[in-house]
C-alpha cells in the first residue's frame, strides 16, 4: 500500500486529536472565575511574567 498525501493528513489529524484528548484528560479543568482577563486594557492591572513587561533602564 503506498502512502499518498491523504493518508499523510488523515495521520497528522489523527495524531494531533489523540495529543489534544491526552491534554484535556490529564489537566485541571479551568476555572473561569480565576482565569486572568483575555484583554486587560485599561483595567489598571499590571503586566507581569514576560520579557515584554519590563520597563528598560529601571534598577528596582
């Protein structure tokens, strides 16, 4: 039988379900109520945790 490129995505789609059942079997389940807001803007919350945040030239 020769793998032709169908065979090659029904794979790839097969594969990347079985990974994302796998996740969603051995995680938490979500919190919504603790979750941070999806866009923070204006809300006064700080951004924290990422490279991006920090502010160049403060020694704090």
């Amino acid at each position: 039988m020769m793998i032709t490129r169908w065979h090659a995505v029904l794979l790839l789609l097969v594969m990347m379900a079985a990974v994302f059942v796998a996740d969603a079997l051995s995680s938490a389940p979500l919190d919504p109520y603790r979750a941070p807001p999806l866009f923070a803007l204006g809300s006064g919350k700080a951004p924290s945790g990422a490279h991006c945040s920090a502010v160049v030239g403060t020694d704090k």
